[in-house]
C-alpha cells in the first residue's frame, strides 16, 4: 500500500506544480496588463438632502442591493489625445441588510465588442445604505490597448458567487464611451504614473491655508528596476531634490511618500505643485507632473508655517519616505529673494 500511495504522489505532484505555475503565470499576464487597486473612499458626512435621497433611493430600489452613487474619472493623457490610461471608479452600494459581504467583478468591453475581465475585487463589508462601505478602484491601462471608446459594467456577488446585482454600461452614464488607451499609446514609454494624491495636513490657524501637506506617488517603469530622482516644484521655484530611490517594474511597493512642510517663504495663496521625475545616473527628465495633467496638483491652498514679511527666503522641510525604508530629512534654505512676496509688499 505504501509503495502505491508513493508512486501516485511521484506522478501526481509534477502534475500539481506545473498547474500552479500556470495559473501563476496566467495571474502575471494580468497585472503586466492592468493594474488596478481597491480602497475604502473616504468617510464624509451626508448632507440631510443626501440623507434623504438615500432613503428615496432604497424605497424604490427593486432587489436587495443597489448603486446609490457611481462615479468616474479617466486620468492621464499624456499626448493630450483624449484618450487615458487610468481609470478612477467611486462605487456606493446599499443594501436591505445591516452586514452583507459582497465582491464586484468588473468587465470591459471593446470597440469591437469583445469583453474581457478587469478585476475581481476582494470582498467587502455593507451595511444597509450607510456611507462609510463606499470603494475606490483605480485602473491603469498598460499594454495593450488600442486608442478608443470603451464601455465598463460589472456585477455584484455574494460569498456563494450568486449575482445579486449587474450595472451595465447602457444603465449608467458614467460607464459609457470611455476614452481609453494604454500607456504604449501615450507618450510615455519608460516610465508612468499610476496614482498621485495629495493630502492637506495642517492648518493650526484655521483660515484655509495649510502648512504641511503630503505628496504620495506611484510611479511605474518599463524596466525591472529604475533609478530616479524627483524634483519639487512650487510656484515656479525649485524647492527640492530627492536622492536617488529605485521603481520596481509595476510594483505597488516602491511607492513614494513626500512629507513636506512649509517654514517661511509662502504667502497665504493658491498654489500650483509640479513634480519633475529624471534619470538618477545621467539627470535627464523623463517625466512631468502638473496640475493640467492631474487636477489634484492645482490650486492648493497653502502658507508658511510662520510667515513673517521681512523674511523673503524660501524654507521648507521635506520627509521622504518608501515603505518601510527609514525617512530621510531634507532640510533646504534658498538665499534668493522671494519675488510673489516682494510684489506683494509693495
């Protein structure tokens, strides 16, 4: 018996790993396609209307669970050609059910009518139409993906993998005709960004303005590991150099947390924020980040941390940090006159 039970483990286990290497490797050829992300959205209060329309929403409501909010946001066209390669999906699900766990599966349709499957997301929590259960998922087109219209729809299910609900594109506006492209289409071809957000931190005066804020990047390389620098840019004046940190091909552990806080030097105004990405070895640019490509980076509003008019230097403090890399302090005082204040004393 034991002699039979080994030579069926000989014959079964080469069997057992070339089949996990398979499905392994079928799961590589999707992230090397598209990368996609789920998050919790962000908890904000309802409105009393807002709170209403829920309650609107669930009385009509047919099944158990519904779309009470939907919403999209094509990001990065870098050849300005109308066409994207990211894609931002808000979801806010209700349901009739104080806990319900639920998955989405998310479907993309071609120009040519084809449908291809964009991500399965893990699975969540809601909890009747309560706000605090809404998800962010982010896509990013990486190859390949020809230049055209594309329709998204999806559908819900539970645990047992029965569908409880399917949004097609023809029933909600936000999945229509959206303009997709990958990023061998655009013009960039050795580096992407796959998200850039912008956190307003600290505002100890209240008056709107804030003295700290942190810039989180993710930035994508065609090769397997890439060496860069980055360069801060506010209103038009360098203010910081980072050293040298390494993009792992598509990795979503290499991303990048700038923790920056103004000293003196800025007057309460709206500022625009520019990140130069360049070549740690040879310095050349390689990309560019500013707010016409990515709206988050525009209009900030932004102060000194004590701001005094005789002071016309620009100096800040700047906390760069990767995963669990130690952070780095970078302390910067430019001697140069501040022109925005000096236009303004006079």
């Amino acid at each position: 018996m034991k002699q039979l039970l080994a030579i069926y483990l000989l014959i079964i286990s080469p069997l057992l790993c070339a089949n996990a290497f398979a499905e392994q490797s079928g799961q590589s050829t999707t992230r090397k396609a598209i990368k996609t992300s789920q998050i919790n959205a962000e908890l904000t209060a309802l409105s009393a209307e807002q709170q209403t329309q829920k309650i609107h929403t669930a009385s009509k409501a047919q099944g158990d669970i519904w779309v009470y909010q939907l919403e999209t946001d094509l990001q990065q066209d870098h050849d300005q050609d109308g066409f994207y390669q990211n894609l931002t999906l808000r979801l806010d699900l209700d349901t009739r059910y104080q806990d319900q766990q639920v998955a989405v599966l998310f479907y993309l349709t071609h120009p040519s009518g084809q449908i291809s499957p964009l991500l399965q997301s893990n699975y969540f929590s809601l909890s009747g139409n309560l706000s605090d259960d809404s998800q962010i998922f982010e896509f990013q087109f990486l190859s390949p993906l020809d230049s055209g219209y594309y329709q998204v729809s999806f559908d819900v299910v539970d645990r047992q993998g029965h569908t409880l609900l399917h949004a097609a594109n023809d029933q909600f506006s936000a999945l229509q005709d959206l303009a997709f492209e990958s990023r061998q289409f655009d013009q960039d071809t050795s580096l992407s960004i796959y998200s850039i957000q912008l956190d307003l931190e600290r505002d100890r005066d209240i008056d709107g303005y804030y003295e700290t804020f942190t810039l989180h990047l993710d930035a994508d390389s065609q090769y397997q590991s890439q060496r860069v620098i980055a360069e801060l840019v506010i209103d038009n004046q360098l203010v910081y150099t980072s050293n040298p940190f390494t993009l792992y091909g598509h990795s979503s552990q290499d991303k990048q947390h700038f923790s920056v806080a103004l000293k003196q030097g800025f007057y309460p105004a709206h500022y625009d924020v520019e990140l130069l990405i360049r070549d740690a070895s040879y310095g050349n640019q390689i990309h560019y980040l500013n707010a016409s490509a990515w709206a988050s980076l525009g209009h900030i509003p932004l102060e000194s941390e004590s701001y005094v008019t005789t002071h016309n230097d620009v100096y800040i403090e700047v906390e760069h940090s990767a995963g669990s890399l130690t952070w780095l302090i970078v302390i910067l005082l430019f001697g140069l006159g501040f022109k925005r204040l000096n236009q303004q004393g006079r």
